[in-house]
C-alpha cells in the first residue's frame, strides 16, 4: 500500500492567506466586555476562548 499526499487547495489556500498576513490584536475592553457577557449567560466555553484571546492581545503566555 502506497501512501499519497490528498491535495486539499482550500486547507493550502487557508494557510498561505494567514501566513500573508499579521494577526490583528483584539482590544482588550472590547474583550473584557465579551468577557462579562459571555459569564452572564454562562457560556463557559465563550469565556475560556476570550480569555485566551485576552492572554494573546497582552502578548501573555496561554498555558493549561
């Protein structure tokens, strides 16, 4: 059995479009404001994604 490469354009695509350009830095108030309602509704999953968005705009390490 031989092992080939599946083509996959839109993944390749998706790629090279990210590595063009720079990730934007959310703003942190806007964050925090998604922060506080995100813990509102108990959206916990919300909550621990904008945190990590919180942690790499103010360019902290995102740890477990």
């Amino acid at each position: 059995m031989s092992a080939h490469r599946v083509r996959r354009p839109t993944e390749e695509a998706a790629l090279a479009a990210a590595s063009r350009r720079p990730r934007r830095s959310a703003s942190v108030p806007a964050l925090y404001a998604d922060m506080t309602t995100a813990r509102l509704l108990n959206d916990r999953e919300g909550l621990l994604l904008l945190a990590c968005r919180a942690a790499r705009a103010t360019r902290l390490e995102v740890g477990e």
